[in-house]
C-alpha cells in the first residue's frame, strides 16, 4: 500500500482531493450564474438609461409634486 504523509494512505489523499474539487467547482458555477444575473441586470438599466426612461419617470415626479 502507498503511504504519504506518514501513515495517510493515499487513496484517503485521492478521495479528498476529488470531494474538495466538487466543492469548489460547485462554488465556481454559482458564482458564474450570480454574475451573468448581474450582467443582464446592468445591461437592463444601461438600455432603460438610453431611453431616457428615468429622465421621464423624473420629469413626472416632479410635475405631479
């Protein structure tokens, strides 16, 4: 049997290995999708920006004010 570490097998290194992989990948992809979230949002606004929608929105605040 192949010992590392002293007296740490090194299938117990493997299965480690592989669990804290998972763990991390399954970070990496929620991260991903909050930043695509984020993305679409940000996109949104600079659209609703260029139509000058919050200038109109605005406008009627303070006319109805």
């Amino acid at each position: 049997m192949i010992e590392i570490f002293g007296s740490l097998p090194l299938w117990i290194l493997l299965l480690v290995g592989i669990i804290i992989v998972l763990i991390a990948w399954k970070i990496i992809k929620f991260a991903l999708k909050i930043l695509l979230i984020l993305v679409i949002a940000f996109l949104i606004l600079m659209g609703l920006d260029f139509l000058n929608v919050f200038d109109f929105i605005q406008n009627i605040m303070t006319n109805f004010l």
